[in-house]
C-alpha cells in the first residue's frame, strides 16, 4: 500500500486496522517530506524552519485511512528509495531556486525600466 505521512509517501505493509485509522510498516519512500513550515510554503522567514526526516525502514506509523491507496508494482529497496526520495526534492528545490532567481532578475530589471 502508499501511504502519505506528515508530506512524505510511502510504500508500506499494513499491520492493522483501527478504527478510521491503520498501521502501516514503512517499506520505501516514494516522495521525501517537504522542509520548512507547511503552513507557510516556501517562507523562509517563519519562526521554525521544520527539519522533516523520512520515516526509517519498517518504522510502523498510524495513518488514516483516507490517505492510504493501493500500490501496485514491485516495493524498491528502501535505501535506494531513499536517495532516489530525497535527490528529487533536492532536484525540485534547485528547479525553484533558479525559478526565482530568474524571476527576481527580470523584476529588478523591469524595475528599472519603470523609473
């Protein structure tokens, strides 16, 4: 089964139903956890900038139902899924960066030109 825990995806075994809730034992991560406040993406300036570490393998976390899918196809091996995880954030951030810095450079630019 895929699992999403605290931003992060997982693959996972259930270990048992409880309610609205199940336990699931994490196999591999699919998406590594998003970093800094996610109430406020992408802010920097917020009072705690949350370090999210994925969760490790066959650490078992209570997940609501709603949020748990079936997963087909073979479960990867959880240190490479790891590092495949966290190299695509990693690689999302960078994209981002130089969005910005793009973005920032245009502006100051068009700045300029409307003086």
């Amino acid at each position: 089964m895929q699992a999403e825990v605290r931003s992060g995806q997982y693959v996972g075994e259930l270990v048992e139903i409880n309610g609205p809730r199940m336990l699931v034992k994490v196999l591999a991560v699919l998406k590594h956890p998003e970093q800094g406040d996610l109430h406020n993406p992408y802010n920097p300036d917020v009072p705690m900038f949350h370090e999210r570490r994925a969760l490790s393998y066959t650490e078992k976390t209570t997940v609501l139902k709603r949020d748990v899918k079936r997963y087909s196809g073979q479960v990867p091996d959880y240190s490479a899924s790891l590092k495949a995880a966290t190299a695509a954030e990693i690689e999302a951030l960078d994209r981002l960066q130089r969005w910005a810095s793009k973005g920032l450079e245009q502006l100051q630019q068009l700045q300029k030109e409307y003086k």
